[in-house]
C-alpha cells in the first residue's frame, strides 16, 4: 500500500471509530442497565489511567520504537472492545474503561511520533500535514457517528461489532505497512528506569527553559480545561433552549458543528500570511467569547450559529497548537507529547469534578459562561512572548 494511500486509511480507520462511539456509548452503557452516575465515573476512570500510563509508555516508546507502542496500543483496544460485546458487569466495564485507558497512553505520543517520522521530510510540513489530517478526521469523524446511530437503531451491538471490525482491519494493514520485525535494539535490551525518568526530568527542563513550549502546554492545560465544561453539558444545553422538545435534533447539531470544525480548518490554509502566534492567541480569545455568547443567548438558532462559530475556532487552534508544539520538541517526541497528554488528562479528570460541582450550583448556561473565561485565560501565557511574535514568522509553506 502506498504512503498516502495509507495515511488516509490510518487516520480514517482510527477516526471512524471514534466517531462511532461517541455517537452510542452513553446509551449502550445505559442498555447494560448501568447507573447514569456511572458514566462519568468511568471516564474519569479511563483519564486517570490514561494519566498513569502516559510517562511510562512515552519512555517505553522512546526505548523499544513507536511501532511496537502503537501496537501494543492496538491490542488493548480490541480486547476491550471485545470486551464490550461479551460483558455486561459493571467489573467488567470498569476493566473495560481501564484497558482502554491503557490504550490510550500508549498510542497518545507514539500515533502522533510516528507518523511525523513516516508522512513528513521536515518541519516545515508540520503545518499542512495537521491541517489536512485534522480535516480527514473530522470526516472521518461524522461518518462514524452517522453510522454508528442508524445501526445503534438496528440492533445496540451493532455498532460495536463494526468497530471491531475496523480494529482488525487497521491492525493487520498497520503491521504489514510498519513492516513490525519484533526485534528490540539490543543496545536498548533492558529499559532502564533511572535513565528513563531522567529523560523525564531533562523534557520538563526544556519545557520550562523553551518559552514557547512552556507557554503552549500552560495554554493547552487551561484550554482544555475549559472547553471540557461544553463537551460534558453541550447536548443539555440545546435540548433546554429546545424545552425539552424533538431532543434528536442534538445529532443534527454534532454533525454541523463537526462540519464548523471542518471549515475552520480549511480557513487556516487561507489565514496563512498571518503569524501563527497572533492567530492562535486571538482565536482563544474569540472562542471563548463565541462560548459565553452561545450560553447567554436564549434563541436557539443565533446560540446554534455563535456555537458553530466557535468549533470554527477550535478547527483553526487545533492544528496550530500541534505545529507549535511539534516544532519546538527537539528529541524525545514521543515522551514530550506523553507529557502534553499527561498535562491535559490531569485537566480533563480536574475539569470533571470542577464542572459538576459548579453545574450544581449555576445550572447548565453559567457553567458554559465560565468555561469560556477559562478559554480566554488560556491565552494569556502567549501575552509574555510578544517579542517572539515580532520575531517569528509563521512558514505554513
């Protein structure tokens, strides 16, 4: 198979999935007959793993290749998936939450790594290579949910059963293209565990010492923090502008606000000329002004048209803030984006019980209001690095 050929399929395959599960998990962990309370458990469940494994496996893809990461990473992802079609517990899904924690630690770094090594010559690549791949996954994305409904409605397994399908598939064209010879660097025989956290320390030293990547995993910790206030509440939200009436529609919605993803991303592509600094500080800023508005406004089409307008945003930052990251990270990629996902998970698990507590005491709207002021805060580590922006010039070439 061709490079472009696979890079399609890797990215559609892994998206398609995703799209799929997102679209039907809350409702077929509900048809197990598992307690409402406990959904949310298990996601800060799967986070929390996630943040425990996520320095670990970076070290250990750094030492034994990101191939054999991103394998492992494939494995506990289809036997959780396997999981879920034959168990119906709440131990199991609790187990089931915890592999895919696991999973997701290890494919975190090492997915990312190891496709710029394979699908880009240099950095100056960066900036299309995550604007395209952003706009394939967003695709890939809607098909999924798409299909992962109409199927849901056929029969509630179905769905599952097509993402274990496409797992398979994806394995075993992931290991006859990365060519996995199961063969460790002997000089890298035995992981040594001091060398692998002073690896750590040195990558939180250039962290700190680098200002433009300490400014961006600031960012990127708060920006996520805030923003997952309306992942959480965004379907409650519109079914309260709704009155509760033909709550269906939150599907349409999805798939329209994918679409605002899509177009903000092809956007970057036009808004070239700028500087990447200034463009990915004002559209924080501009984001998080759409979310409170969004929030305030009771008409549910204008509260519809400011909340597409910010998944606008979110497809712009979203391939900047990569670009940034991944051209400032010298060596040891896998362990530092590890550690941005180590960062941003510890935020997610934070962000949970954050904006549950403050969803019962202001309700659904004012919890949205905040989060947006956490997303206009998240811009302000870049205030200190006006000088750069002077000297930097932004090369989306």
């Amino acid at each position: 198979m061709k490079k472009n050929k696979f890079l399609h399929f890797y990215i559609f395959s892994n998206n398609f999935t995703i799209g799929i599960y997102f679209s039907i998990i809350t409702l077929y962990i509900l048809n197990k007959g598992i307690r409402p309370e406990w959904i949310g458990y298990l996601a800060s469940l799967k986070a929390l793993i996630t943040l425990l494994f996520e320095i670990p496996t970076g070290i250990f893809a750094d030492y034994y290749g990101h191939k054999n990461s991103i394998l492992l990473g494939f494995l506990f992802s289809i036997f959780s998936t396997i999981l879920f079609i034959t168990s119906n517990s709440l131990f199991y899904l609790i187990l089931i939450f915890f592999l895919e924690g696991i999973s997701n630690a290890l494919l975190s770094g090492s997915s990312t790594a190891w496709l710029l090594e394979t699908f880009t010559n240099s950095t100056k690549e960066y900036d299309d290579f995550f604007r395209k791949t952003n706009i394939w996954s967003l695709i890939s994305k809607i098909s999924g949910s798409l299909i992962g409904g109409y199927l849901f409605y056929l029969k509630v397994d179905y769905p599952i059963y097509l993402i274990l399908f496409v797992k398979i598939i994806l394995l075993s064209i992931f290991l006859i293209f990365a060519k996995i010879s199961f063969k460790f660097n002997k000089r890298k025989k035995h992981l040594n565990f001091y060398i692998g956290f002073n690896n750590i320390k040195n990558s939180l030293f250039e962290i700190y010492k680098n200002k433009i990547l300490f400014s961006i995993f600031t960012t990127s910790t708060v920006f996520i923090l805030g923003i997952n206030a309306i992942f959480i509440y965004w379907q409650p939200l519109f079914i309260n502008k709704l009155n509760n009436n033909i709550s269906y529609i939150v599907g349409y919605i999805y798939t329209l606000t994918t679409f605002s993803s899509i177009l903000g991303s092809y956007l970057l592509k036009k808004l070239k000329k700028f500087n990447q600094h200034y463009l990915f500080f004002y559209s924080l800023i501009i984001g998080g002004v759409l979310l409170i508005s969004t929030a305030l406004i009771k008409n549910i089409i204008l509260s519809l048209i400011l909340y597409c307008g910010y998944n606008i945003i979110l497809g712009i930052t979203g391939p900047i803030r990569m670009t940034l990251i991944n051209k400032n990270i010298n060596e040891n990629r896998a362990l530092m984006l590890s550690l941005l996902s180590f960062f941003e998970s510890s935020a997610i698990i934070f962000g949970g019980v954050l904006w549950g507590n403050i969803y019962k005491i202001v309700g659904y709207n004012l919890t949205i209001v905040i989060s947006g002021f956490f997303i206009i805060v998240s811009s302000i580590p870049f205030l200190f690095l006006k000088q750069k922006f002077k000297k930097t010039q932004t090369d989306f070439n």
